[in-house]
C-alpha cells in the first residue's frame, strides 16, 4: 500500500505530474527555488528516494537523468483513501463520515463519478441484428453438395 508522501516528496511530484514530461533535477530545482531556499544535492537525493519507492522512472540523459512519474496523482489520492477506508471496522459508517465533510460540489462530483462507474460497456463494433449478413447454412454455398463431393 502507498505511503503519504511526505511535504517536500508531494512539491517535487506536484511538479512532476503537473508538467506530465520528463524532467531534470535542475528544472524541479529552479521551479522549488521560486517558493524556498532549497539546496541541489536536496531535490536530487529527494528525486533519487522517489526513484527508488517506484513513484518515478528516470532514464540517463547526458549526464543526468530524465524522471517520470509512474502513474497519475488521481491514482495516487485513490490508492490513500482506499487504504484509509481499509482500516475502518465500520466501512459504511466511515464513508457516511467522509460523505459527511464534503461540500455540495464535491458531492455532485461524485455522484458523476459513481454514473461514470455504473454504466455498462458500450458494446464493441456490433452492427444490429437487422444490419447483419446472415450466416451461410450449411450445404448453401455454391458447388456444396450435402453429403456429396464438389467436383463438377
């Protein structure tokens, strides 16, 4: 299960997701530097942790590394309230709490994402009946002679 990350993992990802593209360290580095005071060799072991608890890929570039994220933010907030709602002994009673806290647009968001989640597949590339070719019966095709051979 996923661990909350922690103030200053959630700031370099909040970059990372937000510009949805490899990144350096430099480039983490000098959009953090805008809010803090914050050292190089800080953002590259940070960057170098979330490497190694699989939230980001990197890939060498030059002499430096190129890091994506994994998956998704969204992903990430699922995954932190699925593991929240795992722990509660009483799981109805803890979303009717959560339900309970969450304001008149983010319950309508919900209710269109439960929609989204309830609608059933739309069927693949399946013409209607009346659209259809019937199938060949057996013994219809031409030269098929049943229980005889083809040759004329």
């Amino acid at each position: 299960m996923p661990r909350q990350l922690g103030e200053l993992e959630d700031a370099v990802m909040t970059r990372v997701w937000q510009w949805n593209r490899p990144v350096t360290v430099r480039e983490v580095l000098e959009d953090l530097q805008q809010e803090r005071s914050i050292a190089y060799t800080t953002v590259m072991t940070v960057m170098d942790n979330l490497h190694q608890k699989g939230w980001v890929r990197r890939e060498v570039d030059g002499r430096a590394y190129r890091y994506t994220a994994v998956s998704t933010r969204a992903a990430y907030a699922a995954a932190l309230m699925n593991e929240a709602w795992s722990r509660s002994d009483n799981r109805a009673a803890a979303l009717v709490a959560f339900f309970g806290m969450m304001s008149p647009e983010e319950r309508e968001a919900l209710r269109d994402a439960v929609r989204m989640v309830q609608e059933p597949e739309p069927e693949r590339d399946r013409a209607p009946e009346q659209d259809r070719e019937p199938e060949p019966e057996q013994g219809s095709e031409e030269g098929d002679v049943p229980g005889g051979s083809t040759e004329r």
